[in-house]
C-alpha cells in the first residue's frame, strides 16, 4: 500500500502538469480544452522524434547519467519540446478557438472545436508512428532503489518529482511576481475590468496557451520516460485531468496540484482492489462525486 | 476648459438605441452628475463614453482629442479612467496588486502615485497585502476607485459608486469623490442616489428614457421641486 | 465490377449510412433540440448493440459455454432485441441523467466521455457479462431464411430505412407538439424557462431518454448487420466523433440535416477510403483510416467557424400553430 500512494504521488505529480495547464486555461477563457490531453501527447512524441531521430543525426552521445534511463539527448530536448509545444498551443488558439470567440460561439461549439483539435492532434501521431506503444530507450532496464517500508522507487521517478517541483515552483514565481504573472491573475479574475485597466488581454491569452502548453509538454514526456508512449495516452489522460481541475477549483492553481496528487494517488490505490484497466473509471467516479456534493472545488473560488 | 465633450449620442444594445441624442460637457476639475430613474441610460452612457459600447451617432472627445469608438484600453492611456458599478475589483489579487494593475500601462516609476492613493484611502494601506475579496463593500469599492486613480486620470467615470452601501458608508464615498475632486480630477458620477451626488457637484444632468430632460448646477435642481418629483421620487 | 457489384456495395453502403443517421437523429434531440453535449454516444452505441445481441442469441451451453461466457441469452426475435435496445438504453440515460443533468454544459460533457469509458471498459474487462475482449458473434439476422444469402442485404437495407422514417416521423411529430417547443425555449435561453416555471430537469430528462433510446436501436442495427461486436468498436473515434461531424456537417437542429449529413459523411468518408487507398504508396497504406479521420477532423473544424449552422441549418418553423 505505501508504494502504491508513492506512485500514485509520481503520477499525479504527471497529472499536474497538465491540470494546471488545463486549469489556467479554463479560468481565463471559460473554455473546457479537450485537446489538452493531446498536447501532452504531442510533447512525448516530439521528444521521441528528437531523442531517436533528430539528436542521434547531430551526433549528440546517448549515454545515460547514472541510473537514470536517459542522457543529454533527453535533457536537451526537454526545453525544446515545451517551447514547440507552447508555441502549437498558441498556433491552435489563433487559428481555432480565437475565431469562434471572435464570434461569441458558446461553450458548447469551443469544447467541440478542442475536441476535433485532440482528434487531429491524435491522427497526426497514429499516421507518423502508428498506433504500437513505444519507449524513449526500449529495453532498458529499470533498477529500482529501496526505502524503508519496503517502497521501491526508481531513479527516474525521483527526478520526475523534482522536475515537477521545480516546474510548479517557478510557474508560482511566475505568477506572484512578474507583471504579465499579475496581469494572468487579474484577468482570469475579471476579463473585462483587466480591460478596462489597460491589460492588453490578448497577449495574456497567448502566455497562457503558451505556459498551458509547455506544462502539458513537460507532462508527456515524464510520461513517456517512466511509462511509455501510444498515441491514446492523452485522451487517456483526460478523465484525470478534469476530475483534477475540478476537484481543485477551476482556475485555481494550487487546487488544480492538489487535486492531480489526489487523483494520481486514488487511482493507484484502486489497482489494490480493481484492474488497472479501471483507472479512468476511478478518475471519472470521484470526478462525478465531487460534481454532485461540491462542484466549486475543495478549494471553493472556482466557478461552479 | 472643456475636458470632456460629448455631443448627440446615440447608442444602445443590439437593435434597440438606449441613448437618445445626448449632449454633455464636462469642465477642468468639476465634478458633475448623471442622474435619472431607472433605465434611463445613465450606465450605457458612461459605457459608450469610454469605449465598451459603440455609439450609432455622435462623438466623444477628450482634451480635443476625438476618442469616438476606440477600445477601452486606448482610452485609458490617454487620460480617462472608469469604475463599472459590480465586478469593478479583481478579488484574489491584493490590495497593492490591484492598484499595480491599474498602473499596468505605465512604464514609469509610480511608487509616488501609489503613496498618494494610499493617502487618499489610508485604511487600505493597513492592509496592503489582504486580498480584495476577503474585504467589505466599502472597502472594496476604494479599491476600485484607487485601482482607476493609479493612471493620474484627468477624467473619471464613477457608475453607481454608492450602489449597495449602508448609508455611513455612502457618506463616507460621497467625501472620498470630493477629495479626488480636490486634487484635479474631473468627475463624472453617475447615480440613483440623487440627492447624495447633487450636494457635491458642480453640475448636474437628468436623464430620463435616454434624453436629456433638464440641466443645471447641483444646488439647483436640489432645489428644484418639479424635477424632483417628476425624474427623483421626490 | 459489373452492375450487380456496383448495386450491392450501394446498398452496402447505403445501410451503413442508414444506420448513422439513426444516430445523428438521436443525438440530434439531444443536443439540436435541447442543447446537451453528449460526447458519450459510444457508450449508447455500446449498450445497445450488446443488448439486442445477448436478447437474440442463446445463452451458450455445453461446451460452446467454455469459450463464449454470456450473462444472459434469450433466443428472441430481433424485433424484441431492438425493443430490449432501446428500453435499456432508455433506462440507463435515466440513471445517468440523475446525477449529471443539472451539471452545466461542459461538465455534462466531461461526465459523458467518463460514461462511455466505464461502459466499455466494464464490456471489457467483465468477462461474464458478454465475453470480454472477444465480444460475441453469430449474431442472428431478421428474416434471415427468406432469401439467398447475397441477397440479404435488399432486406436488411429496406428494414434499416424503414426504421429511420419512422424514428424520422416520431421526432417530428414530437417536436412540433408543445413539449417539443418547450425543448427549444430551453435551448435558447434556460433561465427564461426555468423562471416561466417549466421544470426544466425533467424535460432535459425526456430529452436525453428518447435521444439515448434511438441511439440504442442504432446499435443493434450495428450488431444485426455486423453480426460480431466487441468492445473496440465502440471507441470515441468511431462510436462518438463521426456522428458529431455528421450532425454538425448537416444542420443540427434538423432532422432532414441530421440524414443528410450522415449521408454526406459516409460518403465523404467511403469515398476518401478508396481514393486515399489508392493514391496512397504501399509504406503508407495501413495508416490510410488515419488520414481519413484527420480529414473529417479538420472538415469539423472547417465547419465549425465558416458554417455552423452546417448545410441545411435548423429548421426554422417547428409549431403546427404557425405552419
């Protein structure tokens, strides 16, 4: 049981990047994204195109630290996804969803047009690496180290707390800090008192698919590193992502990371009693309690 | 000097025209009052004044300057700042981070004006850093009208300023708009408390069915019997 | 081919698309007519055609039991199986519109694609309830003995239309009577309804119901003409987004759109299969439905900011009073 809980912190530590992406999102453009999930896809694979194609034609050594299961080549390639990512995130928003705001579509016909991107997103991968599951560096062995309690962990999956640690911490700076952090708060406070401030609300909007998209990248790819990679693991994903999201309050950040912890943790602990093939099932009872007894979030502040 | 013209307006929502034609002006350091019953344009005034509604007819300037139909965030860096009547704070932000965002468009030191709007409202300065959502109505609606001063505005739109607030405390607004009044900016408050608002200004206007009905100094319609009973409930 | 080829894949094709319009109708009161977002299609899908199935065959026994595991079997006619369908169905759109219908849009949304994943993963996984991964097949076929085998097809194609019209009839009946005018003033603007005291719950609850019953006999249409289904099939892909982009392409709002886009699509859809197949290089060809789906998604995509309203828009006139 404890080793469960310590995955399941691993992976809702995953789940978080993506359900602050999410979060952020949803609370400034009141827009529930289906295709983040798929972003976190994009992320992984554009990683295993680099790390298996690009990186090894440059030349650049594939030898591993340590016990990790990945060398330069990933820790190179690991700001570059989340920068393409970022910069997708924004390309999808100008080219999709701004028009259909433009127009003042409702919520319905924009989750609709993010659910066609997650499907386009998706088809992209299934026709440029077909629909078999794959790994960053197959075949590696994955020792894993002891703690008491008889908890293994691996090497990797320290780091992947560490990653996302640091990730969250600077996002927090970010936010608390920075004016253009300042003027994200504000505006998902009250769109239109921001602009009647003076923000420029449009920039806002594109640091925020492009924050939204770098998270969900770096999530994929931790993904892609400690699991594996198929095309449906971001539609897999989604479930999670949401019960999270709203588990912690929309909009509300730290919600959206406590919430992934939760979720991470109560699927793992599931698998003691159901099949692991369960876990979305898991992710989308606990997401239908929360919708029924409280549906602002733990955290209350978020729209209900 | 005329700081603010606006002459023939005409403008409403969708199909319908809520503003009938109306002409105001506002002087260097006056502080003038929109006043009428309800529905009669008062809000959709200021609104289309500062941009969030496109007028179908007419023209606004500042300064001489034409500002007709441009956007609410070009306006308010030419020198016109607008406190809407609900949701005119951001409520997880501090109390300093709102007024930061109302200095979003600076790029100067503003630390001085910080100072002199913590001076106007020396109750948020105690506590700077609480969130804004967590604090009372009256205090909240200082924080949005520090929150519009940040800009140095030379001219101020206030919608409704004393809505929702125990009487004490619409004394208390009604004393801070004069003190903002006193060091240069001119004002333009909008009202259903009519007699509250006359007492402070200059000047007033009656609205009623999108028309100006009547105009004239403060005192005046105060005193004014007909115009009280027929547009002020008396 | 000669002209006998060209007919039977016509009326090969023409079943298929048939049967989706069958779906887009359903789905059509739901979200055309009431504004639900229900992205769960597939679970109904699901339910449906296993219903019909275990309806129609018999429980396995001997040892056909140890390779086949069923919950139950009742040998059954094919009419009942369709009826069973869309009764089940009905009733599990009631348990889940409890909970969920209060929910606002995008959260109802959410709580479907959670729907339709349960289900099929229960299909999966619970290997008692209806075989597992395996699925069942032989699945019966209405009048199956009354003509040659290559023949069938004229039959099976003429009950799938036959069907259609008449879910195409009840609809319209229903929506231009008062309960269908209510359906709409809810679209359009909720709290207006809820303050002219419908009670707006149970009308979504209605709504949702007849919508998901419809989706059910789509199903085992599916089953009856396939006769084999397993719990891939019912994805989000092939069970959900293709009758979406059929509503959307044809008019939502509409029933004659609701057909029609699902016509249009099939064959958009059929057609792109045999051109794709056969422009395609030989490396490529396995990755050929995947170039067709990101096709529909982008023409989804397309439609959604030039044309909404899709090719015929919604039906303008809906009372009896005003006709």
């Amino acid at each position: 049981m404890p080793e469960l809980i310590v995955y399941g912190i691993v992976l809702g530590s995953i789940i978080a990047l993506g359900a602050i992406g999410l979060t952020l999102v949803y609370g400034i453009l009141r827009f529930a994204n289906f295709a983040h999930g798929d972003l976190m896809t994009a992320g992984a694979y554009i990683a295993l195109f680099l790390v298996t194609v690009l990186f090894p034609w440059l030349d650049i050594p594939d030898t591993t630290f340590g016990s990790l299961s990945f060398g330069w080549r990933m820790v190179l390639a690991f700001p570059i996804v989340m920068a393409c990512v970022a910069i997708a995130a924004i390309l999808f928003d100008r080219i999709l969803y701004r028009p259909l705001r433009m127009k003042r579509s409702g919520p319905v016909i924009l989750a609709m047009s993010a659910l066609g991107a997650s499907f386009i997103i998706r088809m992209i991968v299934l026709i440029l690496w077909g629909a078999d599951s794959l790994f960053y560096r197959p075949g590696v062995l994955r020792p894993a180290i002891e703690l008491p309690h008889e908890i293994k962990i691996r090497p990797d999956q320290i780091l992947i707390l560490v990653t996302v640690l640091f990730l969250v911490a600077l996002l927090y700076l970010f936010l608390k800090r920075t004016k253009m952090g300042k003027a994200m708060r504000a505006t998902a406070d009250n769109m239109e008192l921001a602009r009647v401030s003076g923000i420029d609300t449009e920039k806002v909007i594109i640091w925020t698919w492009g924050i939204g998209g770098a998270l969900a990248a770096a999530g994929g790819v931790l993904y892609g590193i400690d699991v594996q990679l198929h095309p449906g693991m971001g539609w897999h994903f989604l479930l999670p992502l949401f019960a999270a999201t709203i588990l912690g309050g929309i909009g509300n950040m730290y919600g959206a990371l406590i919430g992934a912890l939760v979720m991470g943790v109560a699927q793992q602990v599931s698998t003691a009693y159901l099949l692991p093939t369960y876990k979305p099932a898991v992710a989308f009872m606990v997401m239908i309690i929360i919708l029924l007894v409280r549906p602002q979030g733990i955290f209350g502040g978020g729209r209900a | 000097m005329r700081v603010l013209e606006v002459r023939n307006l005409t403008s409403g929502y969708g199909e319908t025209d809520i503003l009938q034609e109306v002409s105001i002006q506002l002087h260097e350091k006056e502080i003038i009052s929109i006043i009428g019953p309800n529905g009669a344009g008062k809000s959709t005034l200021l609104k289309t004044i500062f941009g969030i509604l496109k007028p179908r007819q007419g023209f606004v300037r500042l300064q001489d300057e034409e500002i007709t139909g441009l956007s609410p965030d070009r306006i308010v860096r030419k020198g016109m700042s607008y406190v809407p009547q609900v949701d005119n704070v951001f409520p997880s932000l501090t109390i300093q981070e709102n007024l930061e965002m109302g200095a979003f468009v600076r790029t100067d030191d503003y630390r001085y004006r910080l100072r002199e709007v913590y001076e106007l409202f020396p109750i948020l300065k105690e506590r700077s850093t609480q969130k804004v959502g967590s604090l009372s109505g009256g205090q909240r609606q200082m924080v949005a009208m520090g929150r519009a001063l940040m800009l140095d505005p030379k001219v101020l739109l206030l919608d409704e300023p004393s809505a929702s607030l125990a009487p004490l405390l619409v004394e208390m607004i009604f004393e801070k708009i004069v003190d903002i009044n006193k060091t240069g900016v001119a004002i333009v408050v909008v009202e259903q408390n009519a007699r509250e608002t006359l007492k402070i200004s200059d000047r007033g206007y009656v609205l009623a069915m999108g028309q100006k009905v009547f105009e004239d100094t403060g005192k005046a319609i105060l005193e004014n019997e007909e115009v009280g009973k027929l547009y002020l409930g008396g | 081919m000669e002209i006998g080829g060209y007919i039977a894949y016509f009326v090969s094709w023409a079943i298929w698309a048939g049967i989706f319009a069958v779906f887009a109708l359903g789905l059509n009161i739901q979200w055309g007519y009431t504004g639900l977002f229900n992205i769960g299609i597939a679970g109904f899908f699901c339910i449906g055609a296993y219903t019909s199935a275990l309806i129609t065959t018999p429980k396995p026994t001997g040892i056909y039991a140890q390779y086949v595991q069923q919950i139950f079997g009742l040998n059954l006619p094919f009419i009942l199986g369709i009826l069973g369908a869309a009764l089940v169905c009905g009733f599990i759109a009631y348990l889940i519109g409890y909970p969920t219908l209060r929910l606002r849009e995008d959260y109802l949304a959410i709580a479907t694609i959670g729907i339709a994943e349960t289900v099929r993963l229960v299909f999966n996984n619970y290997h008692k309830l209806a075989n597992g991964p395996r699925g069942l097949m032989g699945l019966p076929q209405p009048l199956q003995g009354l003509v040659d085998p290559r023949h069938y097809d004229y039959i099976y194609l003429v009950i799938v239309l036959a069907i259609m019209v008449v879910i195409y009839l009840s609809i319209e009946r229903a929506i231009r009577s008062p309960w269908g005018r209510v359906l709409r003033a809810i679209r359009e603007d909720e709290i207006a309804s809820a303050m002219s005291g419908k009670d707006i719950f149970r009308f979504k609850m209605q709504s949702l119901i007849f919508g998901s019953m419809i989706m059910g006999v789509g199903g085992a249409l599916y089953a009856h003409y396939t006769k084999a289904i397993s719990p891939d099939v019912f994805t989000p892909l092939y069970g959900t987004f293709i009758i979406w982009i059929m509503l959307m392409a044809g008019g939502s709002g509409n029933n004659k759109g609701a057909i029609l886009g699902a016509f249009v699509i099939w064959f958009i859809w059929t057609i792109g299969a045999k051109v794709l197949t056969d422009l395609l290089p030989y490396t490529l060809k396995a990755r050929a439905p995947y170039i067709r789906y990101l096709i529909i998604g982008i023409l989804l995509e397309i439609i959604l900011i030039y044309r909404p309203q899709g090719l015929m828009g919604e039906e303008k006139r809906i009372s009896k009073m005003i006709d």
